[in-house]
C-alpha cells in the first residue's frame, strides 16, 4: 500500500512503486471544502473510475503520441500499472485562476520532493509548463538535481501547426533530461483554451521516443 502522505488515487503496484511515469498536475479539482476523492483506486487508466475530462484527455494524448494505454481490467498490462497520478500541491481548488502557480509550487516543494524521493520516478509527466519552471527555480532544482541525478538545461520550444491551412493555436510544451529521469511538461489537458489535440499530435516523435526508451527499460512489451 501507498504511504498516507502519497497524494494519488491510483492504486499501489508493483510497477508504480518505484521508477514508474508519475503524471503531475496542480493540484486536485473541486471545492476546498469537499472531502477528498473517494472513488476505490485502481489503475490510472481504469475506464471505471477516475472518469473525468482531465484523465481522459490524458488518455487521448497517449494515443496520438502513440502508445495507447488499456482502459479494461481484463487487458491492462504492467505498462498501463507503472503509471501513478499525482498532483505537486496538497490542496483542491476548482481551478488556479487569480493565484501564482509556480509560487504557490515552489513554497510546496516538500510535498513534491516527498513523492520523488518515495517513487523515484523514471518519467515524469507535467500537465502545465508552470510545474517545470517551479522545478527548475532556485529553490528546487538543487534538491531535484539531487534525487534524480545532474540535469540538462530545461528546453521550452512551440511548433507551428497547420489544419484545413489554418495555424492552430501553439503552445509551450517543455523539456528536460536529468541522470535517472526524464521530464515533459505539456500544456494543462482542461485548463488550456483553444488547445488541440491535433498540435499535441505533432510532438508525437520528440515524446513517444522517450516513452518507447522507457517501455523498453523496464522490459515491458511494446
């Protein structure tokens, strides 16, 4: 079972223990008032639980950059249980509007480190570009260099992405190699207006190599 301070609805595996591909956002949806989620936790991609817009666009994205994850108990595989859903903050909120999220990250860094230190994560996957800055901030980026290892300089690029001749709206998607991990950091999945999947789809090659290295690092079948 996962340790109380482990902030995840996603059920404790073998494969999630450690070294697995922790999907980061802010913080969890809904009122601050409201108790915590209590759905019962299974795999992330669990069609059954955990069935709201943010997870299934997160879902879609795997697909388009090609490796779809099981949604069904019957046919899920030790890829689809390597993965854990996280959030950097403590709080729920029903969104960030009018607060500073990297400040309000970087002053919760100690939540964040407890969740690298526990899980040692092989990738990491941010769902906003704010989540690799705070990471990289003065405060944080000497203890993240220490849990996972010296990193490369973060890289944060926009592509210019056409459909029916049109541009579509672009986005910053980041990224950044340390020794043991591996982190990409996509624009937020619900929180980013105007955003496609079609431009999401067009980092395909940079993002499923990674994902591909790390499929066959942990000698999962592809």
């Amino acid at each position: 079972m996962w340790e109380a301070r482990i902030n995840t609805t996603t059920a404790c595996f073998n494969e999630n223990r450690e070294a697995g591909i922790m999907i980061c956002g802010i913080n969890w949806g809904g009122s601050p008032d409201a108790p915590a989620n209590q759905e019962i936790a299974s795999f992330f991609s669990d069609i059954t639980v955990n069935n709201y817009p943010y997870r299934n666009r997160l879902l879609k994205w795997f697909e388009l950059l090609g490796h779809p994850l099981s949604v069904r108990s019957d046919t899920v595989s030790e890829f689809e249980r390597s993965i854990i859903q996280t959030n950097w903050l403590s709080s729920q909120s029903p969104n960030m509007s009018g607060k500073l999220i990297i400040s309000e990250c970087i002053n919760e860094w100690d939540n964040f480190e407890y969740h690298l230190q526990q899980l040692k994560p092989k990738i990491i996957i941010f769902s906003s570009v704010s989540l690799l800055e705070a990471l990289n901030s003065e405060k944080c980026i000497e203890s993240a260099n220490a849990l996972l290892g010296p990193s490369e300089k973060p890289i944060y690029y926009k592509k210019t992405v056409y459909s029916n001749g049109k541009s579509l709206k672009r986005f910053r998607v980041g990224s950044q190699k340390f020794q043991s991990t591996n982190v990409i950091a996509l624009p937020h999945p619900t929180g980013s207006i105007g955003l496609s999947n079609e431009y999401i789809k067009a980092f395909e090659p940079e993002i499923s190599l990674i994902i591909e290295e790390y499929k066959n690092h942990r000698q999962f079948i592809s």
